[in-house]
C-alpha cells in the first residue's frame, strides 16, 4: 500500500513593487495546483495605509519555487459601502470603462466612478466623461504596471483628473473603483 500525501504549507510572496514580503499562506498537495490562484487583500495589509481602507489589492500566483509561491499584481477594487456612500441623492454618476495599454505592455481594464452635484445636462455629462477618459488615457499609458499601482495608492490619478475636470465641469468626486489586469 503507497504511502498516503499530505499537504504542505507554502508562503505566498508579493511582487517586488510591494516589497516582495510574506502575504500569506496557503495548503497544497502539489505545488503545481497553486499557480492561478487569486488572493485578494485590503490595502491597510498591504501597506500599512489606513487611509486606504476601501481598496482591495488581488494576486494572482503565477509561479512556485521550493515553499514560496510568487505572485504578481492582478487588478484593484473598491468596497461597495465606500462606493454608495458617494452616490447620493440629486448627484449624476459618471462612469467609465476603458481598456489600456501601460508602458510595459500589460492591458488593463480600468473602470472609473466621478460624481457631479447636482442635476445636469446630459451634454455635460458627456463632456466630463470624454474628458476623465482622455486624461487616464493619457496618464495610464506614459507608466508602467507598477508605477499605476503606485499612482493608486498615492491618490495623483485622482488628483490629476480633478484639476484637468475642472475645466469643464467641477467633480465633486472621483474614484478608479476597480482595475483589472487582463493581459
């Protein structure tokens, strides 16, 4: 009769953009099983930030070497309860999808939340939303993977599309509620 296997423990491993530090532990038979896997974390884990307290930062394992499984950066998302409490009564919610490409030749799909006060005109509306997408256009694709991670978490691209959106119209707020890595 063969000798029954028993699972093992492996560390998760951030990428280097995040420190490369412990993020977690995980069990497994093989460590084959392990690459795919998504771990998803709160960015007060990840960095210590507890003004971050509304974003989720998801890995996705994609190697294994000996007990460390290594993953790399798969997208970002914002709590639902963060999210409504910006969407009130008599604001317009603008929202944009985009597909980009960074510097380094990752897709991502970045999908963007603003918010007007008051009511408006649907031509407004319109031009505040050509105007947020062409400015992450233009940011998203002059940085790489790791340097719109960065951007993230210091809160520029928010920054950035508030003074560019002023022009047309002023946000009351604007948030990249979620990213994607897709290639």
């Amino acid at each position: 009769m063969a000798a029954k296997k028993t699972k093992e423990w492996y560390k998760i491993m951030a990428p280097a953009s995040f420190g490369g530090k412990e993020i977690g532990k995980t069990l497994a038979l093989e460590p084959s099983t392990l690459v795919g896997k998504r771990i998803v974390l709160s960015a007060m884990e990840l960095t210590d930030n507890f003004s971050k307290y509304y974003l989720k930062f998801s890995f996705r394992i994609t190697k294994v070497d000996g007990k460390l499984a290594f993953a790399e950066f798969d997208g970002t998302e914002c709590l639902r309860d963060y999210l409504s409490r910006m969407v009130l009564r008599r604001v317009r919610r603008i929202d944009t999808i985009q597909d980009l490409m960074t510097k380094d030749k990752k897709k991502i799909r970045v999908k963007g939340l603003g918010v007007i006060g008051r009511r408006v005109k649907s031509s407004i509306k319109v031009k505040v939303s050509n105007k947020i997408r062409e400015v992450l256009k233009s940011m998203i694709e002059d940085m790489t993977l790791d340097e719109f991670v960065q951007e993230i978490l210091s809160d520029e691209i928010k920054n950035v599309i508030f003074d560019e959106v002023r022009s047309t119209y002023p946000l009351r707020n604007f948030e990249i509620r979620k990213t994607e890595v897709i290639a």
